[in-house]
C-alpha cells in the first residue's frame, strides 16, 4: 500500500484564496516543485479578461491546487461513507494528481492560444488536454518522480495510465469500456476531475467559485453541499455513478447557471475578446520569426518540444516586445496597441439559435463570409472592362461610398454558450437518490424541479470586430494642428465662421448654398443674415464671413444652410460654395480663397469632391451636449469615433478654418498611407470628420470620427450569418 502519511507536518499547507488553508500531499508537492508546474505562475487563467477585470490576475497554478484539494476531499468523502466502494490509497492519490496536473498543458493565456493553434494548424488540432498529457509524462520522468512514485507509493503502469485517462477521458462509445487504468467497477472516479458524463466536475467547481472571488462577482452554487451529498449509486445497467441527493437539483442548475454568467460577462466580454483577438494575431505575425528554445522552433512547433514548451507563457509578449528583429515590427505593433488600449473596435454582436447560423467553425469559412460581405455592401463587380472600372471608381468617389474596406479589415469570433453537453440539459444525464433509498439512482424529471426552469441549454453568439487604424497614427495630426501653415482663409478674429447647429454647410444637390428659392440664403424678409439686428455675420470685427460682394452667408434660425445629412460641405460638382453669385467665398482682405477652378489655397491642393468635413460648434449648444451624445449622433451618422484631444488657444492658429483643417488632414493621410506601405485600411480624407467645441475660455476639443459601416451593412452581414434552410 502507498505510504500515507498522517502528520500535518508531513504534509505541505497552502493557504489558498478560495479554500482557505489546505493540506498538500508529499508527493503532490513534489510535482509542484519542478519547472513544468511552476510555468502555470506564468500562465493566466482568465486571458484577456485581465484587461478588463482588474482583480481576474489569478492563474492555473492556484486553480491547479484548487482543484487537486478539491478532488481529494470529494475522494475521501467516497471513502469514508462508503467503504463497500473499494477505494484504496492509490486511487485516492491518482485522483488527486490527475487534478494537479490537468491543466499542464495550456499555452500561453490559456484559451486565447488555443485559438491561436487553430488558425495555424487548422489540418491537425491541437488540443490542450493532449498536452497536459504529454507533459504529465514528460515531467515525472525529467524530475525523477516516476521511480519516487513507484518505489515509495506503491504505483504501478495501470496507475500512471488511470493519472492520464482522469486528465483527457477521452472515450469513444459508451456502450464499451474502454479505460485502462480502472475496471468499470471503478467508474466513477472517472467523474470527479473531468466528468464528460454531466460535466459536473472538481474542475468547474474550483474555478467557478475562483473566477467569482476574482471578478468580484457571487456564486449561488455551493460545492460544499456537493461534497456531502455526493454519493455512489448503481444504475439500471449496473454502472456504477456519483449521484445527488434529491433536493439538491436546484443547487446542481445553479452550477450551471453560474457558469453561463461567467462566460457571458467575463469570459466572452467584447473587450476582453477584443484583446485575445490582438494575442492571437501578435502570435501569428511572430509565428515564423520569433524562435525559441535551441532548436530554434517557431511558436506553433515548441508545442512539440516540451523543454521549450516549458518556457512558453505569457512573458511571449514582452520577449517579442524586446526583440530588435525588424520581422517582429507587425507583431510589436499590435502588443503596443493592446499597451494603449487601441484595441480593435466592436461593430456589433447578435444571440442565435444553434441552428441558425452557418458554419463558422475555421478561419476559411470566416474569411468567405466577410469577403462575400464586403463584396454585397460595397457593390464589387468583377470582369469589369477598364472603362466600366473607370466609371465605376468615378461614380463611387463622387456619391461619397465606403472607405476602401477589405476582409482583412475584419475579425468574427463565434461562440458557443452552453451549459456544458451541447444543446441537451446536463441535469437530464444526472442520477439522483432519496434519503429512505441512498443506494437506489433515478432521473428527476423538471417537473419535479420547478416549472421556471430554463428550456433551451444552448446559444450562439457571432461578434464582429473592426481592426482599424492603429491610434499612434493620429498623434501626426494633432502636432499638424498646431503648425502655422500660412494666413486663415476665413475670419481673421479666431471666431468660428457659420451658424450653430453643428451640421456642415453646404448640400449635395451641385446647387450654391441657400434656400430653395434659389435666392441667397437669409431670413423670409430678404434681409442680410446676421444677428437679431440685422447686421451680417461675421468676426467682432463687423466684417462679413464671405466673399467681397457683400452677400450673406447663413441666417438666424441656428439651421444649417443645405441639409444636414452630414456631407461635406460643398456641392459635388466640385465648384466653391459660396453665395448666387458664383463668386468664391474669401477673407475680409476680399481675396478668394482659391483661384477659379475651385481649388483651395495652400500648398497641398485637395480635389473638393474628396473633401472632409468640419463642424465647429459654438454658443449653447456646447453647454448643453456632452462628449458621448455628440459621439452618439455623430455614429447615428455611420461615423465612427477615432480619438479626441484638447489645446489650448495658444496652442493652435485659425482652428476654426475648415480649408486649413482639410489641407493638414491631407498631409497627414499622404504620410500615414507611407507608413501604412500599402497595408489596409486604405483612407480617403472624405471618409473623415472632425468635431471641434470650446468649453471654456482657454481651452478647445478636437474629436476626429472615421466614416464607418451603416446599419444596413451590419444587417447584411447578419443576413449571410445565418444559415440557409
């Protein structure tokens, strides 16, 4: 028999966060002791859900000791009520070993480097559990702890193998035993560490009540109840189960209850799905340039070498973070947007039934559908003659469509939230006893449960992500901002030029800005637009804002002067906007600001039709809106927010002039696409727009939007989302 020692002194005490003070076995402490268990200090539980939840920094090593106690204490309970069962010394510490070492094998942030294989070796499936198996292995044998466990403990080849098969039971048919390590009299101590039977389990007790204590969320599911009225029962077929107490159901709903609310608000969080997405593409840009351990193996092959694999944890992105290789550039970009909280951008996510959505399961079939969905929303024709393409770009450019969007623009992560066994109830598969009959096992049904009990096990989650411009990009901008680039094309006096609304002057008919009349635009009466006095608008000067003929430019009514359908200003036929008498709209000085052709002063022309937008808001309105509601219109109009930033008047020259602004956003997209190298996303300056407010005496906001996806474009995407019937 193994040497079992009695002595708390003998045994080793953790004080664990969740479990309090625990006794850890002489040999469980030993395995402990070596580098192959020491790496899951390194290896965080929650992924990027750290990101988001600040206290969720808890890793599999304190989880792997959770659940080792855990899967002791079930065993011994076993034992203790009901001898009958056989269960000797090293079964008792088998179990307790499997649940030690069950998680070995997990890479790097554990599941978000799962995804990582599976883009990367999508023809042979890398699975976590196999390497907790392999690395089992290959620990007891590089620490000498295979002989120790022999000699002194008794255990023999059946009982190495019975370790394995408690960490990946992986059986095929159910209708055969198939285990090694354990006759089908022992059966049930296959469902203590990783019950594939109900999935009620040591493994998803721990970590249930360790994710709550760290996210700061409550577990209603006790597994101390569990504990006590676990109990061995023989079933019809004279297999032989851990069965619950009768009115215990509720308290086992409630198991996975808590487990589907971790997973939507913690796991699957968009944020911390946003951030794994980032990961994983990190690791994939670095895969074959970042070599480790001596045989210098890419990522994806140290999984096959398990000294190195020892090595890999989540310190890989701060070694590919220090690397001067400049093949590490792609993948350093990304960590240092993770770094700044640049993180990709949700676009949307929708709740499905499982047979709703089509097959999403590989990287291929996501790729066909975002390519099938770009091709929809931007009307992409192929085998179109030059001259059609011609026409076609003409006509796109001049209607002010999408931004030149790409698949490789877009990331779609599929989730499947169930409570464990599929779209079936895993109380079904559960066997329960009465208290007048302990050793009978029966199914409760749900009636006798409750009738407010859930009827559907399972769903599917599709979310959409948007890489992006990285946001370093618009640091360039805000230093353009605050060059002197020559004299203002607008008022001289730093005021804001227009009315107040906030919506860009100006419509898309091709007519001059003005009323329908076709008269310049003003009050009913005719009369100059300015103040209640009648004066014409302009700086505190008394000049006017436009051109030299004296005509007015806007009116009283705080209304925009063309629609407000956010279009840039100007119409698109590429002539200045001005008053009806085609003349250009200049400075006091009475110089247009461009010659005739329409052009825009400055050293940088930009084609009007390519125009910007900017909208500078002033008077009350800025008192009454925040940032957020001028966020949330600015979305409404399919512009999605980029980044903000405040200056002080000192810090800026003519920030009001909407031609300065357009010519410094030129500069800045001609030296961004230089950088970019020809890389997506491709940028237009009309796909921008800039907000500008000031909200004190001193000091004004910028906040830049980039032209996104309209609500019918995600409603095409969720169209080819689902499934054909």
């Amino acid at each position: 028999m193994a040497d079992q020692p009695t002595s708390t002194q003998v045994y080793k005490v953790f004080n664990d966060s969740v479990h309090g003070h625990i006794e850890m076995h002489p040999l469980l402490v030993k395995i402990i002791d070596t580098p192959e268990f020491q790496r899951l200090r390194n290896v965080k539980q929650f992924g990027g859900g750290y990101y988001v939840y600040p206290g969720a920094s808890h890793n599999r090593f304190e989880h792997s000791l959770g659940v080792a106690h855990l899967a002791g204490k079930l065993v011994q309970n076993l034992k203790d009520s009901q001898p009958d069962l056989g269960i000797d010394e090293e079964d008792e510490l088998c179990v307790q070993i499997a649940g030690l070492c069950h998680d070995l094998g997990h890479g790097p942030f554990s599941h978000a480097f799962d995804d990582f294989m599976d883009q990367v070796q999508e023809d042979d499936k890398w699975k976590h559990e196999d390497q907790s198996v392999k690395m089992f292995d290959h620990l007891i044998i590089k620490g000498h702890i295979k002989g120790i466990m022999e000699k002194k403990y008794n255990l023999k080849n059946e009982d190495f193998e019975f370790i394995k098969e408690l960490i990946n039971p992986d059986k095929d048919n159910k209708t055969e035993w198939q285990f090694k390590g354990r006759t089908q009299e022992k059966s049930f101590l296959y469902e203590i560490v990783a019950n594939k039977l109900t999935g009620i389990d040591v493994d998803k007790m721990d970590y249930f009540s360790r994710d709550c204590h760290h996210l700061g969320m409550t577990s209603n599911f006790s597994h101390e109840r569990y504990m006590m009225f676990a109990r061995v029962c023989t079933d019809e077929n004279g297999e032989k189960h851990i069965c619950m107490r009768d009115k215990e159901a509720v308290n086992m709903y409630e198991l996975f209850h808590v487990r589907n609310l971790i997973r939507q608000r913690a796991c699957h969080h968009r944020v911390a799905k946003a951030v794994e997405l980032m990961i994983t593409d990190a690791l994939i840009e670095a895969n074959s340039h970042f070599k480790l351990g001596e045989e210098n193996l890419t990522i994806c092959e140290a999984v096959n070498d398990l000294n190195t694999f020892t090595h890999l944890t989540d310190d890989i992105l701060q070694e590919i973070e220090r690397s001067t290789d400049d093949n590490l550039k792609q993948s350093q970009e990304i960590i240092k947007r993770i770094r700044d909280r640049d993180l990709y951008r949700y676009v949307d996510g929708e709740l499905f039934k499982r047979n709703e959505v089509r097959s999403l399961k590989t990287t291929k079939e996501k790729k066909d559908l975002l390519e099938k969905w770009i091709k929809k929303i931007t009307n992409q024709q192929t085998n179109l003659s030059p001259e059609e393409q011609q026409l076609k770009d003409f006509l796109d450019k001049k209607t002010n469509q999408h931004p030149k969007l790409s698949a490789e623009d877009f990331r779609i992560v599929v989730i499947d939230l169930t409570y464990g066994m599929e779209e079936s109830n895993p109380i079904d598969s559960l066997l329960f006893y009465k208290k007048n009959q302990p050793d009978k096992s029966y199914k409760l049904s749900k009636a006798k449960v409750s009738h407010m009990l859930p009827g559907t096990f399972a769903e599917t989650r599709v979310m959409l992500f948007y890489k992006g411009l990285p946001k370093k990009h618009v640091k360039t901008l805000w230093e353009k901002l605050k060059q002197v680039s020559g004299e203002p094309t607008g008022a001289v006096s730093g005021e804001p030029t227009g009315d107040v609304s906030g919506e860009p002057t100006g419509d898309v008919s091709g007519e001059p800005t003005g009323d329908v009349s076709g008269e310049p635009t003003g009050d009913v009466s005719g009369e100059p637009t300015g103040d209640v006095s009648g004066e014409p608008t302009g700086d505190v000067s008394g000049e006017p804002t436009g051109d030299v003929s004296g005509e007015p430019t806007g009116d009283v009514s705080g209304e925009p002067t063309g629609d407000v359908s956010g279009e840039p200003t100007g119409d698109v036929s590429g002539e200045p906007t001005g008053d009806v008498s085609g003349e250009p709209t200049g400075d006091v000085s009475g110089e247009p600001t461009g010659d005739v052709s329409g052009e825009p002063t400055g050293d940088t022309p930009v084609d009007p039709t390519d125009k910007g937008i900017y909208i500078h808001l002033e008077g009350e309105i800025t008192t009454s809106l925040t940032s957020q509601q001028i966020i949330n219109m600015c979305e409404d109009d399919n512009y999605q927010f980029f980044d903000d930033k405040t200056f002080e008047y000192t810090d800026l020259q003519h920030w009001t002039n909407a031609e300065m602004w357009e010519r410094k956003l030129d500069a800045w997209l001609k030296e961004v696409k230089n950088e970019l190298d020809g890389k997506k996303p491709d940028l237009e300056l009309k796909d921008f727009l800039m907000v500008s407010y000031c909200f004190n005496t001193t000091l004004i906001k910028f906040m830049l939007f980039y032209k996104g996806l309209s609500k019918i474009d995600v409603k095409e995407f969720w169209d080819l989302v689902k499934a054909k019937h």
